[in-house]
C-alpha cells in the first residue's frame, strides 16, 4: 500500500467515525425533544370505594290532610230556608245542618197522597162488589141445585160478574200499589230538604245563605255548599322517592316536624302504602295516621318528615367531591394501569361527607378526590392514596 492510499483510507474512516457520531447525537437529540415535549403525569389524590350499610334518615316533605272529607250538597232543587252551622262548628252525626224549602215538592207528595187515597177508594168499593157478587153467585148456584128454581143462564151471568169483579179488584189494587210507590218517592225526596252531618266533624267551609236556591238544577254548582272534615284524626301523606322505599312497611313508626310547634318532634306509625310508583315523579305516596283529638295540628300544613332509609345489603360510598357532573352525565373518575377512566353512576342517599352511588363500580376501586370534566379520560396520572 502506498502511503496515499493509506491516508486516504484514514480519512475515509474518520468520516464514518464522525457521522456515526453526529447520527447517534441526532438520535439523541430528537428523543430529548420528545421527552420534553410530553408533559409529565400528574400527581393526583385518589380515595377507595366504599362497601358499607345504610342505615339513615332523610328528611322528606309531607302534607296533613283531614282523615275524611265531605262536601255537602242538595238532592232535591229548592231554597236554603235556614242554615243552623257555620265556619267552625262542631257537629256530631246525623245533626241537621241546614234546611230547605221546596213549595214543587210540598205540592208533587199532596197530588200524590190524594191519588194514593183514590185509588185506595176504588180498590174498597172493587172488594165490595166482589163480595156482593160473589154471594149472589154462592145464592144461586145452592139454589140451582133444585131443579126448575134457577135458570141456567142467570147462574152464567152471576159466575161472569164475578169474574169481572176480581179482576176488578186486581187492578184496583195494582194501582193503588203504584200510587203509594210515588208517594213514597215524593217522600224519600222531601226527607232531602232536610241535610244531615255524614259524620262527627268539624265545618270548615260555607258557601250558602237563606234564600239560596240550591240543587242539581240551581246553576251554580250543586257541591261545595257546606264542607265538613274530620279534624281529630289526620293524614300525614308522604310522596316517598323510588330508592328510599324499601324499609316502607305498616306500622314502622316515624317521625316528623311542623312549623307551628318549633323545636317539637311528633310520631306516627305508617298506616298505608300505596304500592305504586308515580311514574312521574317516581315517588310512592304513603300515608301516615296522625292522632289529632288536641287539635294541635292543622290539614294543609306542610311537615318534614325523618324518613328512615335502610338497604337489604351493603352498598358502595365516595366521598361528594368525587362525584362530576356535565350536561350528559354524572360520573366518578377511576384510576386504572395509571390512567383515567370516567364511571356513570346514579347518585343514593348522602351520609355525612359520602354519597351512595350505584354503577359499575367496585370496592377498593380507586377514583379521584376532586373530580371534574377537565380531567379527561385516558388522562396518566400518578395515584396518591388518601386515608
């Protein structure tokens, strides 16, 4: 080899010294770029699911109501002649509330007793002539028996007249049936003008004064004319949401609040249930008996109520902030292989800083303290635990 071509095969190699070089420095340099790029994983709090009982008390709105209602109204068309109650008034069953006159009515029932008397009348004088006739027939025939006494024709006559007057009376009779039927019906409707208390109650409501003509043909409304409630026992009503009404059973003894008597609890057993959902308001309306005789407690008051909420087995808790929400959705932000991942859930009943959820959640699941949509799924971020 001469000494040129040895020198030139030590630049040749120089040269691929120095690009291999610049190459892995590239290589380097372009990774570094990259590194710098890529932000880093954020660090984040994160809490475990919860699988525990429940067993708790919301407070829930409820309603009084009287226990029995009866709006008083007029059968029979006519005038108020007087009204012995007013707002107010205590009454006891079957005491006369109010009277009226009806001059139609007094005149209907005197046509019909005077029919009833008429066809009472006919029907007497009918059995008298069927009497008569029946003796003259009873004459004749013990006298045909010798011959040549009777002819055979009048004892024909005699049996025919007989015939006619029974069925004379047969009528008669029908008819004054009927008549007495109508007299009886005009009778019932004037036993009407004298309204009676359906039960023992208190009057809370009069729309009604002396000279007021009343009834289904008075044109204006035939109810409503008197409104007489039961104020001694009450009816709490509970609308109850479809997730609390598993421990609604009769009997189960609550407890409520009202207004009017600050700082007092009162309790009563549940008395009824409804058993269907409103699909509205996906409520189960629930009735409470309230006992009242004090008279402490007024119908149309609003009341909270102390609902007692348990579930047949443990169910899974986060804490209030670890639950989002956006215009689509509600949700908690699980943290799975270092990456986020968004859980719908459906929200229960809130326990101190907990709040039931149900979804596809697990117990011991970690899901992030403070969530928000800004944290968007398949987010890396570095779990820290809090106890």
């Amino acid at each position: 080899m001469t000494a040129r071509s040895a020198m030139v095969l030590t630049a040749w190699g120089a040269a691929c010294v120095l690009g291999a070089s610049c190459g892995q420095n590239a290589t380097q340099t372009s990774q570094s770029a990259t590194a710098a790029a890529a932000p880093p994983a954020a660090n984040v709090d994160v809490v475990e699911v919860k699988l525990q009982p429940l067993d708790t008390v919301v407070t829930l709105p409820g309603e009084l109501t009287a226990y029995e209602v009866a709006s008083i109204a007029a059968k029979v068309n006519g005038f108020v002649k007087s009204v012995d109650v007013d707002r107010g008034s205590i009454v006891r069953r079957g005491e006369v509330l109010m009277l009226l006159d009806a001059p139609e009515l007094a005149a209907a029932k005197a046509e019909a007793q005077a029919k009833l008397e008429q066809a009472r009348a006919q029907m007497l004088a009918a059995q008298s002539k069927l009497a008569a006739d029946d003796s003259t027939f009873s004459h004749l025939r013990a006298a045909s028996q010798t011959a040549g006494v009777v002819a055979g024709n009048d004892l024909v006559i005699a049996e025919n007249a007989v015939a006619a007057s029974r069925a004379a009376v047969t009528g008669a009779t029908e008819n004054a049936a009927a008549a007495e039927e109508v007299l009886k019906a005009v009778t019932e409707q004037e036993a009407y003008l004298t309204i009676q208390a359906p039960f023992d109650g208190v009057v809370t409501e009069r729309q009604v004064h002396p000279g007021d003509l009343v009834g289904p043909a008075s044109g204006r409304g035939n109810a409503g004319l008197l409104k007489i409630e039961i104020l001694t026992r009450l009816r709490l009503v509970v609308a109850v949401p479809q997730s609390d009404i598993s421990v609604v059973s009769p009997g189960t003894v609550v407890k409520f609040k009202v207004a009017e008597a600050p700082g007092e609890t009162f309790s009563s057993p549940i008395a009824r249930v409804a058993h269907e959902v409103d699909p509205k308001t996906r409520t189960m309306p629930v009735e409470l008996d309230v006992q009242n005789a004090a008279g402490r407690l007024t119908p149309g008051s609003f009341v909270q109520v102390d609902w007692p909420v348990r579930r047949p087995q443990p169910t899974l808790f986060v804490p209030a902030t670890a639950i989002a929400s956006n215009l689509e959705r509600t949700f908690v932000i699980r943290i799975q292989d270092g990456q986020t991942e968004w859980v719908d859930v459906k929200l229960g009943v809130t326990v101190g800083a907990l709040t039931e959820v149900f979804g596809p959640l697990h117990e011991r699941d970690d899901v992030i303290v403070r969530a928000t949509d800004a944290i968007r799924p398949g987010t890396k971020v570095v779990p820290h635990l809090v106890k």
